[in-house]
C-alpha cells in the first residue's frame, strides 16, 4: 500500500507539477510571465460574463424572460 502512495507521489511531484515549478522558478525575473494561468482564467471568465451579459440582454429586449416574483410554489 506504501508503494501505491509513493507512486501518486511521483506522479503529482515530479511529472505533473513540473510546469508549474517553471513558472515558480520564473516569479524573480517576470512576475507576468509566471502568472500566465491566472491570466488566461482571468480572461476566459470576463469572455463568459460578457457573454452572460449579452444573453440576458437578448432575453430582456425580447420579452421572453420571466420574471415573476414567485419563481416557486413554496414561495406564493
């Protein structure tokens, strides 16, 4: 059973965080380049609330939203 643990350790450790021990390593020279995953989350989710956006607006000039106060039946 150790052995099976040792191995998710060598995993993870040493072949799946390497990438990310590069970035580490580049935070003293570029501190943009080492956040190069936060800046593509950030831009993926500003890309999904501005499409979010664009929906509700669609939905809103249309008419086709309903907005009843009582979504619910627990709630009349």
């Amino acid at each position: 059973m150790k052995a099976f643990f040792e191995a998710i350790q060598y995993l993870f450790v040493d072949i799946l965080f390497v990438p990310l021990n590069f970035l580490r390593s580049l935070e003293l020279s570029s501190w943009f380049v080492a956040n190069t995953i936060n800046w593509i989350f950030v831009i993926i989710c500003a890309s999904a609330l501005v499409y979010w956006v664009k929906q509700l607006k669609i939905f809103e000039e249309s008419g086709t939203e309903k907005q009843d106060t009582t979504a619910h039946s627990f709630l009349k």
